[in-house]
C-alpha cells in the first residue's frame, strides 16, 4: 500500500492524485484529513463553513461525478491555501477565505478543488483542475471568470499563478470563447472583434483588471444562455450607484470612483453610456451566432 505523507502542493494542490472513488483512496483522505484537522483544526463559525459547504455542494453536484460524496470543511489557519485530498475531501484554510471573500471567488477556489478529485483524468495537473474547475463554475451558474481573480490576487505568493491565468486564457480561447481580457496602463480592457469597453477605476479590492474580468463573466454566460436575444440592458440608479440589468439578472456596477476616472459629468451619463456600449456587444453576438 502507498505511504501517504501529509505533504501538500502549494496553492491548491492535491495531497495526491485520486484516479478513482475507491475503498483505498476513501481511507487514505480519511487518514489525511485526521492529519489537517489535528495540525490546525476546524474553524468554528457556522455562517463561514454554511456558506463553504453550500457552495461546495452545488460545485461538486454538476460535475461528472456528483454522484459521489463530497465533504468540505474550513482549517483554522491563516494560511492562503486549500486542499483537495482522495475520497472526496476538500479543505479551504481561513487565511483563503480572507482573500477570496466573496462567493464569485469562494466559488473559484472551491470549483478547482472538486475538479481535482474527481476521478476524470490526471487530478495532480493544476492547469486542467482551473479548466475542469472554469467549467463548473459555468454550469453551476457561477460567474465562472471569478477565478481569473483570485489567481491574480494570489499572484505575490504564488508567482506561477501568472501562469496559470495566461494558460486558462488560452485553453479559453481555444474552446471558442472570444471574449479578451487584458490589462493596459492599469486599465482593464474587454475585447470581443473590434467592440471594446474599457474600466479605468479600482473599487475596493478590485483593480480595474478584476472588474473587467468579472464583466467578462457575465457576459460569458448571458452568451452560453442565448439570453442576449431577450432582453436589452439597462440602468437603475440608486443614490451613488448605478446598476446595469439584462433582465433580472445584475451584470455590472458603476459608481462615482467610474465617473471621476472617466471625466463625465454624472453617474447616470455614464452609466447609460455603459448600457449602449452592451447592447452593441449584444448585438454583435446575436449576428455572429445567425451566421454559423
């Protein structure tokens, strides 16, 4: 029998590669984890571990392989990290969650995590888990470019996951996705043909680069929905801010941090400005999809 050593891969990586849902690979995660939780132990907050649990069980039930039993628990370390271990054993440290804090990002973390360990393909391979994972994410109905994020934000401790965002764009762009994102003089940048749209403002922790992946999703998935034909966008602007709709469903947020980059004299002119530009896209995508 193989000797499992509690010895991880940095930045998600798997304790070891689980080819299969087996009675050996279930009784060596479950001696892994004894290990992970005696060394940091289990964080004891509800809401947080609710939230990882719920948002793992929704990932873990759109793959291949949801069939199978999944079990998420959060360590109570500081470290920035999280682990995938066989029989199904996913395990995101506090430190993570702090970095990662919203559910877009949670998500991200978590989706690489689950495609990890299911028993398609080579689980040790950190550059099929963000494509397998990027998939999830999509059919769970989650902005699945929230991963590009947490890669970024992850980019002083662990210099490869610059890497790791340059090869999911190009796996990305490979499968058909023509969406770009790209980050100029500190902009953040979508292309799709000759439309471009352009974020010059950071908000909070998100760099203009971050909100123009984040923008990216959405539309990503309004697109693989063939909802662009449904509806158009518009705003609704409530005090300082200002939201863009297509349908019910929220796309993007400008506020007064957008406008003072922008040089525009209001948030509404703006904001409606952002509105047009998206009905182009959406118009753009609606031709090309009548012309396959």
């Amino acid at each position: 029998m193989k000797k499992w050593a509690l010895l991880v891969l940095l930045l998600w990586g798997t304790v070891f590669p689980c080819e299969a849902w087996s009675a050996a690979d279930t009784a060596a995660g479950t001696k892994i984890a004894a290990q992970l939780e005696k060394k940091y132990g289990i964080l004891q907050d509800e809401k947080l571990t609710g939230r990882v649990i719920n948002i793992g069980r929704e990932l873990a039930a759109v793959s291949k392989y949801g069939s199978l039993e999944y079990t998420f628990k959060v360590l109570d370390s500081r470290a920035v990290n999280a682990f995938a271990c066989p029989g199904g054993y996913i395990y995101i440290c506090k430190g993570m969650l702090g970095l990662a804090h919203s559910d877009t990002e949670l998500a991200g973390v978590l989706a690489h995590e689950v495609a990890h360990v299911t028993p398609a393909g080579t689980t040790d391979d950190e550059y099929a888990a963000d494509f397998d994972g990027f998939r999830l994410l999509e059919d769970a109905g989650y902005n699945p470019y929230g991963l590009f994020v947490v890669l970024d934000k992850l980019g002083r401790e662990y210099p490869k996951s610059k890497r790791r965002i340059a090869r999911l764009s190009a796996s990305l762009n490979a499968a058909g996705a023509r969406m770009h994102v790209s980050e100029v003089q500190g902009k953040g940048i979508l292309t799709f043909g000759d439309w471009r749209m352009e974020i010059d403002a950071r908000l909070g922790t998100y760099k203009p680069l971050h909100r123009a992946w984040l923008l990216a999703g959405e539309l990503f998935l309004l697109k693989n929905s063939n909802q662009t034909q449904e509806a158009v966008f518009v705003t609704r602007l409530e005090g300082e801010v200002a939201y863009l709709y297509h349908g019910d469903r929220l796309i993007y947020t400008v506020h007064q941090a957008d406008v003072r980059k922008s040089g525009l004299g209001s948030l509404a002119e703006l904001a409606g400005g952002y509105a047009d530009k998206l009905n182009v896209w959406a118009t753009m995508v609606v031709a090309k999809t009548a012309d396959k």
